[in-house]
C-alpha cells in the first residue's frame, strides 16, 4: 500500500468517523409493553434475555418453550422495542435477519402486523412472547415488566 | 354438510403449512462499467447484464428438523467465467438438524469461512456488491458434504460458534499464461476443516479463525493445498470495522496466495452510510504447463461505496473501485524472452457499479 492510498483512506474514515461523533443515535421513549402467553414461566424479563429470545438465540424462558413473535417492520411499536431492547434499529435488526437467513442459519420470528393481530396471536398461542404499544389492550395476556 | 365440516380442515391445514413453509429471496441487480481493462465481468462500454438472485424455500418438519434448498441465478456480464455459470443452479439443498445447541446439515450447504462468505451474493447484507473476491475467489460458495455448528456460551459474556466441515466445493478462476487467458474449473474433494468464531462482549467484537486441507482436481491434474483465514469485525456507534487475511499454499502446482482486505463502515444517517475498502492478492504461483516457470500475481483494489437505504427492504448503491495488477479480464500476457520470463508492466484500471439490492 502507498503511503499516499493510506492517508487517504485514513482521511475518509476520520471524516466519517467525525460525522458520526456529531450526529449521534437518538435514544427512543419506551413506547411499547411486553406480553406472552398465560403459560409462560415469567412476570419479569431483564434486556439481554429478551434480546436473546427475540434474536432466537436462547429458546426457552425460566425452562420453558418460548415462541418470539414481532410486529412489522415499519410499525413505530417495533422501531421503539428495537431500539430499547435490542440496542439497534429494526432496520439494523432486519439486517441481521437477512445475514441470518441467507447464511441458512435461522429465520426471524413470524410478524404480526397491529396490535390487535398481535395480542390475539400471544393470547391463543401457548409460549408466545410479543410486544404491544404502550397504550394497547392486554387483555387475557400477561405483561412482563422490563427488568 | 360434508363441506361444512371440511372447512374448517382445510383452514387447519393451510394454517399448519403457513406455519411451516418460509420463503425469502435476493436481488442484486447492477449496471457497471470498467475504464482502461475490462474487469470482473464489466466492459469497457458498460454492462446491466450483471446480477444475483436467490429464492430459498424452508420447510419446517417439526422443531428441530428442516429441509431447505436455495435457487440461485447469477449474471456476470462479459467475464471470462460466465461460460461456466449456469443460468439458475440449485445452491443449496439440505436437509438440517438441530439437538440443543447444535445444528447439522447434511447435503449441499453454506459454506462457513470467514465473516461474509454465506452471504457473498446477498446484497442488502454486504455493503458493497460483493465481498472483496480477492479473499473470495469464485470459489467456496457452497460445501457438498457436511457442516456440524456448536453455539457454547463462556462466562462473562463471551460465547463461541465453532463449525466443522467435510466434504467438497467448486473452484473457478482465470488464469494468465503466456498463451492467453483460459478458464480453470476445478473441484476440491476430501476436503476437512474448521471456521471457530470467538464473540467478546465488547464491541461486537467477533474474531474467527478457518482452516481446511483439500485435494485439488481440475484438468491440468490434481494437487493439494491448505488454507487458512483470519477474521476480525467490530462496531461501535455508526462505525463499524472488518478485516479477513487468508493463506492458501499446497502443490500440484505449487502455490502461495496471500490475499485479504479492509473495510469500514459508517451509518452517517439512518438512511446513508459510506464504507471504504482495500483488498489485495499477493500470489506465488509456479506453472508447470507454460514456459513460464513463476509469476507473481499480485493485486490491489480500492474501493468506496454510498449506501441509500431506500426502504427496510432495499437499498441503492453507488460504488467506485481503483485496481492495479494483472488480473483483469483480458489478456495481460507475460512476456517471454529466450528462458528470461518477465513481466509487462503492471495495470491500471477502475470500475463504477450501481446497483439495488432487495431481500425479504
């Protein structure tokens, strides 16, 4: 490599890097609530594990079979709940997905789209675990807190 | 009657399909055009005759098992390797089994080495068209054989994905010789190795190390080499880092390719991002079918590219690479005096590629 070609990648990645120092991530609200099914084992679930749920990474919540279930991808509930829980965009999770799927590694969690499609979804699928807005019925599900 | 009571059967059924049936598919669709020596596929006078397509179909037999098969077509434009591309070639087709944390695939697989080779053709994963092919090839995409794959988790936060593998891969490269440019297939067979994934809780930090031996069969006879692939990524913030250097070294006919890249990633927004690329070639390959007894290949490539993500599912890029070297897609021949060979002067050249890349 040239000195030259060096000092000029360098030069561009400093501007970029730059660019990122000055326009920072906005943090997201929490606008969202956690639901699941009456018979999953848990009241409460802290971030990393939900990360690990809903990146299909861990299976199974306090021994039992969990099924992560996501709203669609434009959806302001899911940007919200990527943002918090997963620490990143939907548009970076979908990235991940699409790496995931394309490397035949896994699929992503089926998508609901709405509120009301999605509580009926986890109200009548046994290990189900979604997210509705934060003002959206939960009625014959259970709501766990955000640890 | 007998129909009323068939309804609700038939909806039981497509509700039990839908829930086992997955289908995702990719476009990378491009226009490019090379300046100077026409290079990977892209002329001098332009080419929309360059693109990757994928269907995949995924049936879920039951929680641990599936069966998936990937279609796959592929357009590379005026490059010498398109006469051995097929219009639509079945990538993958297997059959895998997952136990707890591990997972076994049986059949025609994705190939695990390095960070991006799974998705090398999946534009809306990698942030230009394709991975650099200087640590690619054309060769690799896809293992026939077996893939075992154990997820463990360590403690503090560190967990690793190791990956064995056997069996056997195709292998397609131009080659320059003093007689003109010719076309080397070739298939690995017995091929046996391992890609290991270190991830640190810090940073996204993943380190992976890859290492495989093979025969070597292609129509000139058969050799054997050993490669081996270092892999580091990481990302903070908007930016994100990778890097991968690889080894391949053997005999028949003896051979010493050092290759690999570095690239940079920033989200400047939500919708843009830029990344910034330099791979290389080093190669010391020892012909036995020309007059020519030695050569050294080597190539440098400099690339940047501007990411528009458009919506979730597609993106618009605009790439521009610089290269020098000799591997082009006409001929640079060597030149050839008396038992002196020697090397023409080295070229240069660039390319600008614009393309979408769709995935669902």
């Amino acid at each position: 490599m040239t000195n030259t070609s060096m000092l000029r990648r360098a030069a561009l990645l400093a501007i970029a890097a730059l660019f990122a120092g000055v326009a920072p991530a906005r943090a997201g609200a929490q606008g969202f609530q956690i639901i699941a099914h009456s018979s999953v084992k848990a009241d409460a679930i802290d971030k990393a594990t939900a990360e690990k749920v809903f990146l299909k990474k861990a299976a199974s919540l306090n021994g039992g079979a969990v099924t992560p279930v996501d709203q669609a991808i434009a959806s302001a509930v899911r940007e919200a709940f990527s943002k918090s829980v997963l620490g990143k965009p939907a548009a970076a999770v979908n990235q991940y997905w699409q790496q995931q799927i394309f490397s035949g590694a896994e699929v992503p969690p089926a998508t609901k789209t709405g509120d009301d499609a999605m509580l009926e979804f986890v109200k009548s699928t046994p290990g189900a675990v979604g997210y509705v807005s934060a003002g959206a019925s939960t009625a014959g599900v259970k709501v766990l807190a955000l640890k | 009657m007998a129909i009323a009571a068939l309804v609700p059967t038939l909806a039981a059924a497509q509700s039990d399909i839908a829930d086992r049936l997955t289908m995702h598919g990719s476009l990378n669709q491009g226009y490019g055009k090379a300046f100077r020596m026409p290079t990977l596929g892209l002329p001098l006078n332009g080419t929309s005759d360059y693109r990757t397509f994928t269907f995949q179909v995924r049936y879920k037999l039951d929680d641990k098992n599936q069966v998936v098969s990937q279609l796959f077509n592929r357009r590379f434009g005026t490059s010498p390797l398109a006469a051995s591309i097929n219009d639509m070639t079945l990538q993958w087709a297997y059959w895998q089994h997952k136990e707890g944390n591990l997972a076994v695939k049986v059949g025609r697989n994705p190939f695990p080495r390095g960070l991006v080779n799974e998705v090398r053709y999946i534009g809306s994963v990698t942030p230009f068209y394709r991975p650099p092919i200087e640590l690619q090839s054309d060769a690799f995409d896809a293992i026939d054989g077996v893939v075992a794959t154990y997820h463990k988790e360590l403690p503090h936060g560190f967990s690793v994905d190791q990956h064995v593998f056997g069996g056997g891969s195709e292998f397609r490269a131009i080659a320059t010789t003093t007689t003109g440019i010719s076309l080397r297939i070739a298939r690995t067979e017995n091929q046996y190795g391992y890609q290991t994934f270190l991830n640190v809780p810090v940073a996204n930090i993943r380190i992976g190390a890859y290492g495989t031996r093979y025969s070597f069969r292609q129509s000139t006879g058969t050799g054997h080499r050993a490669n081996t692939v270092f892999s580091g990524e990481g990302s903070v913030g908007r930016v994100k880092l990778m890097t991968e250097h690889s080894r391949i070294t053997g005999h028949g006919p003896s051979n010493d390719n050092r290759s690999g890249y570095y690239m940079g990633i920033v989200r400047i927004t939500d919708r843009f991002s830029i990344a910034d690329q330099y791979s290389y070639t080093n190669r010391k390959l020892y012909f036995t079918d020309t007059a020519l007894n030695f050569m050294y290949p080597e190539l440098r490539n400099h690339g940047v590219v501007g990411i528009f993500t458009i919506n979730p599912y597609a993106q618009f890029k605009v790439e521009s690479h610089w290269k020098k070297g000799w591997a082009w897609d006409s001929n640079t021949p060597p030149t050839v005096s008396s038992t002196n060979p020697t090397l023409n002067p080295i070229y240069h050249g660039s390319y600008v590629l614009i393309s979408i890349a769709a995935s669902y």
